[in-house]
C-alpha cells in the first residue's frame, strides 16, 4: 500500500513537471503538439494519482497520518523534481 501511494506520488509530480511550460517546449514536436493539446487532462490525473494516493493511506493509516505520510512523500519528491528542472550554477567572481 505504501509503495504504491508513493509510486502514485511519482507519477503525479512527473505528469505535472512534462506538462509545464518550460518542459513543453524541451519536447519533440510530436510530444509538444501531444502535451500542448492534452494539458489540461494531463494535470487533472496528475492530481487523481495525488487523490488515489492520500486516500489509499488515509484507507490505511486513518486521516491525519494518511495525509501527513502523503506528505512527507511528496516533499522530497517536489525537491527533486525542483533541483532537477532549474539548471543551477554557482557564482564565480
């Protein structure tokens, strides 16, 4: 049950990092015509896999260790994707 809360969690933060603008235009053109045209529905199950995955340990553990375990998923997966998606360089005087 876990494992799959947080293979859902990966899923939804991956869906919403390809339908961002910045990845949009990274894309291929047969991917970027496919992500320009199916944003809005790629976002929406993005935030079904988050539902499905706080449901499924709110099912299991009850509803505030459900939803703070969902947390305490997401957050380093949402550190990641932030550290991979900026390009980070450091300042050289």
């Amino acid at each position: 049950m876990i494992f799959f809360s947080l293979l859902l969690t990966f899923i939804g933060m991956f869906l919403l990092y390809r339908s961002s603008a910045k990845q949009i235009t990274k894309a291929k053109a047969t991917q970027q015509q496919f992500l320009k045209r199916f944003k809005t529905q790629i976002s929406i199950s993005a935030f079904v896999c988050f539902l499905v995955a706080v449901s499924l340990l709110c099912l299991k553990y009850g509803n505030s260790v459900g939803f703070i375990s969902w947390w305490i998923f997401a957050t380093p997966v949402t550190f990641m994707l932030v550290l991979l998606v900026n390009e980070l360089k450091s300042n050289k005087k």
